[in-house]
C-alpha cells in the first residue's frame, strides 16, 4: 500500500512537470539563426518558446492585467549555465547605456514569463552594436505596477 501510494505521488509529480515544462514553438530555420545573431545565442543549445521578429508572430503573454509580446523567449546557455532568455531588439546602437523604458519594458516582460515559466531569467537588449544583459528585478516590477492606478487617472486626463 505504501509503495504504491508513493509511486502514484511520483507519477503525479512526473506528470505535473510535464505538463508545466515550457513548450517550444515552430520557428522556421531562417528566423533561428536570425535570432540567435541578434541575440548573440548558440544556435545548437537554444530552444525557442515565443519569437516576434523575422517574420514569425509571437503569442501574447499576460501578467496582473497588462499583455505583451516580447521578440524572444527562450531557452539556452548563458555565461555557461542554462537560462530562459528574454529578449527585446531595438533598432539603434547603445552606446552601452540603455534607455530606462527599455529596461522597464523588458523587467515587464520578465515577469510575464516568470509567472508562466519556471527557472532563472534574464533579459536581453539587442542593439546595432551590441547585446546588453538587464536582470530580473522583482522590486522594480513591484515599483511599477504600485504606480498603475496613478499613471491611469494621469492618461485619463487626455
């Protein structure tokens, strides 16, 4: 009876992480490689869960009311340990300092993917010389959703 019960407890427990694993999307060939060079990815190691670029329309993703598509999610090595990647390409150089609505765009995204997928994130700003890694701040979500009621009674005003 108890072996039973504990095998049933982890056939339960195989089958939840199954079902919660995260998916991967088809991705044609051409939009993986163009992906992986925006994002400075291995190609080989990087499964693709979301892409909103190179031709490929992404799925939404939600979070506490506000929706977003993000260019990439997905999974792959990061400075040798795997991560799930968020990614956000923008259409200029850098010049090693990103915008602060870039970065709040992007901590917005993390936590979109955060609240469905599980593990480490990290998000990256590709520009046109270079990819820079923003981490994920919960405390700046936090910040920013705290702010939600004002910033609507402010656009309301127009």
């Amino acid at each position: 009876m108890v072996i039973t019960l504990t095998v049933a407890a982890g056939l339960i427990l195989v089958l939840v992480f199954v079902i919660r694993s995260p998916k991967s999307v088809n991705v044609p060939p051409r939009a993986k490689d163009y992906a992986c060079q925006v994002f400075q990815l291995p190609l080989a190691r990087t499964r693709f869960l979301n892409l909103d670029m190179a031709n490929v329309k992404g799925s939404p993703y939600y979070f506490k009311g506000i929706v977003g598509v993000p260019d990439c999610v997905c999974t792959s090595q990061w400075r040798g340990s795997p991560v799930t990647i968020v990614g956000e390409a923008k259409g200029r150089k850098s010049y090693n300092k990103p915008r602060k609505f870039e970065v709040y765009q992007l901590q917005m995204y993390m936590a979109m993917v955060a609240d469905k997928h599980r593990g480490k994130i990290i998000g990256l700003l590709a520009y046109k010389d270079g990819v820079i890694e923003v981490p994920y701040s919960k405390e700046i979500v936090q910040e920013m959703l705290s702010q939600r009621r004002a910033c609507k009674a402010f656009l309301s005003q127009y």
